[in-house]
C-alpha cells in the first residue's frame, strides 16, 4: 500500500477567495454573454406576458 502524499503549498497560498480577481477570457466575451442573458430574459419575460394574457382572454370567454 502506498502512502498518502501530501499536498505542500507555498508560504502565501491562500484559501477561497482571497485572491485578487482574474479576468477569465475576453470583453467581447463577456458583454455577449451579458447580451445573450439579458436577451434570454427579456424573451421569458415576454412568454409569461403572453401567456397571463391568453388565460385570461380564454377564462373571459363565454364556453
């Protein structure tokens, strides 16, 4: 059986967060993803709208 290693870090690691932040990939990216986000929310948004709107249009209706 084989010991266990231990993992060794350096006198200045820190845990979680701490760190100072790190852009991970692109501007561009990230303002697309922002679009895309906002387009997806502002579509959802629009289906329950619409939604709301044709069951209270069909519960109006005389049956």
């Amino acid at each position: 059986m084989e010991p266990r290693r231990r993992t060794i870090w350096p006198p200045n690691a820190e845990a979680g967060f701490h760190g100072p932040a790190v852009p991970i990939g692109s501007h561009r990216l990230t303002r697309a993803v922002a679009a895309s986000l906002a387009l997806s929310a502002l579509s959802l948004c629009l289906v329950v709208a619409l939604t709301l709107a044709s069951a209270r249009l069909a519960l109006a209706l005389p049956g």
